[in-house]
C-alpha cells in the first residue's frame, strides 16, 4: 500500500526554498555537473534552473514536497512533456543563455537533443513524466524519495498510464526499481558523454 502522510502540493510562495533543495540534491548529479562544470557557482545557478523549471511544473504540472520542503517530486502530466515558446517565456526559462553562460545553454540542449529521442522511442503513448525529483541530502535514506512519487503513481495505476523518468546516476536505477520503474533504453550522450538511463512504468502495470 502507498504511503503519502506528509505531502503536500509546493505553494509558489516556496519555489526558492524548493530550488535550494533541489541544487543540493542535484550538485554532483553527471549531467549538471557537466551543464555547469565550475562547482563553486554551480550552487546558485543550480537553484535559479530549478526555480525556473518548478514554475514550469506548477504551470502543467503537480508539484510535491513535504511540509517541511525536505524533498521535490515534478511531475508533467500526459501532453505537457513539450514546451512551447509560451511556456519558455512564462516559466522564465529563456533567461538560461543570460543567467547560466551559452556554454551551459549549449551543452543542456545537446542533452535534451539526445533524451528527448528517447523518451519517444520508449513511451510514445501518452505518459506522466518525472522531470525532477530531489530530496535534500541530509534528509536522504528516509524514504522520503519514495513517498513524493507515489501520489502519481497512484494516479497512473488507476488510469492505466505510463510514467517515465531519465536519471544519469546508475545507483537511481535500483532506486526507481522497488516503484516498478524498469530500464527502457541506455545510452551516452555523445558530444558530452553523460551516461543516460530512460526508465519505464508501464501502464499495464496497473490492468
């Protein structure tokens, strides 16, 4: 039986403190160590991304977090995986090339250029997509991780659909697997070399 005591929806009002969370968590994942590559800016410019992309999520999305914002799931509904030039704008993240330098502009797109292939190619049908999740480090190993996701995947079993998610750390892998996720396609990035695992929750997981 799923176990959601404790979370809730992410108000606007904590999309700063849910970023910061979220830098915290990503700072030494492969892919944004390679988008932002000078570790001691990477904090900051780390948590302005997340804040951008969480925006995104509460425009389409449902963000999660616990009460005390320990942990970050986003997830992006069946056909609101694309973004449009109007979601750019909104969420603010056509400020990356600005705010993060073209380089780490360049080499985000050569990643989402190689992933987003991939996630076709594994679940072409209409699907819930796991854009983030992060919990903070000292918080991590309390099933937190866990307990964020589950309010979808609930969702999606009752629905007979899909989840997808994409991670760029092996040990994820074992991770995602005890909530039914499974390996679809494996790969690496080859401009930058980020090692990509695109992992499935098939919808007929739940018929």
């Amino acid at each position: 039986m799923s176990d959601t005591d404790g979370i809730v929806l992410l108000k606007r009002s904590r999309i700063r403190r849910a970023a910061e969370v979220l830098a915290r968590a990503f700072h030494d994942d492969p892919l944004y160590r390679t988008v932002l590559p000078e570790e001691a800016r990477r904090p900051g410019r780390l948590a302005w991304l997340m804040a951008r992309m969480l925006r995104y999520g509460l425009l389409h999305g449902h963000v999660y977090t616990t009460e005390a914002v320990e942990g970050v799931a986003c997830w992006l509904p069946p056909g609101h995986a694309r973004l449009t030039a109007a979601d750019i704008v909104r969420s603010g993240l056509y400020a990356i090339p600005l705010r993060l330098g073209f380089g780490a502009y360049r080499r985000l797109t050569a990643f989402t250029g190689y992933s987003e292939p991939i996630r076709h190619r594994c679940v072409p049908e209409p699907h819930w997509y796991l854009m983030l999740l992060g919990v903070d480090p000292p918080c991590q190993g309390q099933g937190i991780g866990g307990r964020l996701i589950w309010p979808v995947l609930d969702r999606a079993e009752g629905n007979g659909v899909a989840c997808y998610l994409e991670t760029e750390k092996e040990e994820n892998v074992r991770f995602y697997g005890r909530y039914g996720f499974r390996p679809a396609e494996a790969g690496r990035e080859p401009r930058y070399g980020v090692h990509t695992w695109g992992l499935l929750r098939p919808a007929e997981q739940s018929t």
